[in-house]
C-alpha cells in the first residue's frame, strides 16, 4: 500500500512540475523551422550554422522582468551582432507568449505571439500565420508556420 501511495504522489508531483516550468532563463536555439502549407520544411538555424558556426553558440534569455535578450560567442562575426541588440519584452499569459521587438521589427510588425510547450528541457514556440497575416508577407503566402525550439542552458 505505501508502495502504491509514494508511485502515485510522485507522478502527482511530476505532473504538477511539468506544467510549472517557467520560460525565465538561458536558452539555446537548437531549431528555427519554417513549414509550408505543403508540407516541406526548412531549418533556419542550420542555414545559419552552416554558415556561422558560432550561430550554435546564440544565446536568448528570458529574464524575470520581462526583457528578453540574445547573446552570442565573443568571436562571432555574423552580420547581426547580437549582443548589442536593445532588449525585446516577453508576457506569458497562459501558454502564449508575446514578444515585442521594437528595434528590428518583422514583415508582421514589432511584436510576435507563440504558443509554448515544454517538453523537457526543451520548449517549443509556435506561430500559426492566419490567412491576414500571410497576405503581409512579401512573396511568402505559402508559410504555414514557424516553430521555434530552445533547449534550457
């Protein structure tokens, strides 16, 4: 009877664990997939990695007051030097985050929103672009979505 009592309060707690997981802290970007309505994919991060290898290294961290920030390897000499990037802010509301990049803004504007899942040490953001927002891509309609993943430092 105990042995069955400490089985389930372990997978009570573990569960409890899983869904407490915080997007807070150090992050490496193991993935950057874009997938098309058609299916077919393309890896962001390896088209970047082949090309700067110190890209592996790219750092984003999510800190406690809402500011999230990118670093990279002292010697990494990609056209972006990300370390001098002005911080981004993140909300966490529920399983969405929003990021708001007001220095570099994308085709869709200055802020961004996800869906996170953890999974891990990992966490997985995606973006799912409605019909609207594919209409402001420029010669990109055929995206489906991005899916971003991070494994925890």
């Amino acid at each position: 009877m105990q042995k069955l009592l400490f089985l389930l309060l372990s997978v009570a707690l573990s569960a409890n664990d899983s869904q407490a997981q915080s997007i807070v802290g150090s992050w490496r970007t193991i993935s950057q997939l874009i997938v098309n309505e058609d299916g077919s994919k393309k890896d962001l991060m390896v088209m970047q990695t082949r090309r700067w290898a110190c890209m592996a290294d790219l750092q984003t961290i999510f800190e406690a007051n809402g500011k999230q920030l990118m670093k990279t390897s002292a010697n990494c000499s990609t056209p972006i030097n990300y370390d001098k990037l002005p911080p981004s802010d993140w909300k966490m509301t529920g399983h969405n985050i929003s990021i708001t990049n007001k220095s570099t803004p994308g085709p869709l504007g200055t802020t961004a929103t996800y869906t996170v899942e953890f999974s891990g040490n990992k966490a997985i953001l995606t973006h799912e672009y409605s019909t609207a927002e594919k209409q402001q891509l420029p010669g990109s309609a055929k995206i489906k979505k991005v899916v971003i993943t991070y494994q925890r430092l």
